[in-house]
C-alpha cells in the first residue's frame, strides 16, 4: 500500500502544484490585463488630450484668422468711407467758385502764394477766373503776367523764371491736408470691437 499512498501522495502533490500554478497564472492573467486596461486608459486619456489639444489650436487658429479677416474688413469699411468722404469734399470743393465768398478765397490764396513765391511773374488760373484774376491783379497792385491755363476748382499758381512755383489751389490744399483728415476721420470712428 505504500505505492498506493505514494501514488496518490503524488497526485495530490501534482493537484496542488497545478492548483498553485493555475492561481498564479490566473493572478498573472489578472496583473496583466489591469496593466493592459491601465495603459489603454492612459493611451485613451493622451489621445483624448493630444485631440483636444489640437482642437483648441485649430480653434485658436481659426479664431484669430477670424480676427484677422475682421480687421481687414472694417479697415476696407474705414478706407471706403474715407474715400467717400474725401469724394464728398472734393464735389463740395467743385462749388467753391460759385459762392459768394469765392473772391475772397482766390485773394487770400493769391496773396499766400506772393508771399511764398515773391518774384514771381506769371500768375496763372482757371479760365473761369481770369477776370477775377485780373481785378484782383490791378487791386493788390502786381504785376504779373495772367495765364488763365490752369485747370482748377478754384485757386492760383505762380511761376517764377527759374521753374520756381507755387501752387496754391483747393485740389492742392486738399492733398496737402488728406494725411490729417485721415487721422482725424480715424479718430471720429466708433471704437472697433475687441
């Protein structure tokens, strides 16, 4: 009987060591899929976070490309209503001549420009202002020679021999004042939204 006891002394030794090993591989089985479950959590959340990541940049991106167009539109917007603006003055300047201050305008304008230009010889003006010219001429005592040439809205040049001229004209006044007008309609815009 003492192979009999061996035999099943045996059995029950293999039963353990299978039951043992069986434990431990299932125990292994357990470590490793909570180790793969833990590191797909982590893979999941990294993903989840590189996407939002790159979604919030994408959406910064866009954003700011928005802003980006929406800055050009209201400068295309503010440059329009300048243009507009300066065409409005510029018809309004069209009608100067046909005011009744006119004549003082084309004088003081001819006497700033004797005053900047004062050896001047030609005194020259729009056709349409030539008699006025040359009552304004005999007024202030000068002596010049009337070329009624210029093509003006209102306003004088003088010329002196050496190619030396002074321009003074509303056209010219107006271009020389259209950088401070710019300023000036920029600052009469309401302010833009952030």
């Amino acid at each position: 009987m003492a192979l009999a006891d061996l035999l099943t002394g045996l059995k029950d030794e293999a039963a353990a060591e299978e039951a043992r090993l069986d434990a431990e591989t299932r125990a292994e089985v357990a470590r490793i899929d909570a180790a793969a479950r833990a590191e797909a959590r982590q893979v999941r959340a990294q993903s989840l976070q590189a996407v939002d990541d790159e979604l919030r940049r994408e959406a910064e991106a866009r954003r700011a490309r928005s802003r980006l167009a929406a800055a050009a539109a209201v400068r295309a917007a503010h440059e329009e209503a300048f243009d507009e603006f300066l065409a409005e003055v510029r018809r309004r300047l069209e009608s100067v001549r046909g005011g009744a201050r006119y004549p003082a305008v084309l004088r003081a304008l001819l006497q700033e420009s004797v005053t900047a230009l004062p050896r001047a010889a030609v005194l020259r003006v729009d056709p349409r202002d030539a008699r006025m010219a040359a009552d304004l001429l005999g007024e202030l005592g000068l002596e010049l020679k009337l070329e009624p040439t210029l093509e003006t809205a209102g306003g004088v040049e003088l010329a002196r021999g050496d190619d030396r001229v002074a321009r003074n004209t509303v056209e010219e006044r107006l271009a020389n004042a259209e950088p401070e007008l710019r300023v000036l309609f920029g600052r009469a815009q309401p302010p833009e939204a952030a």
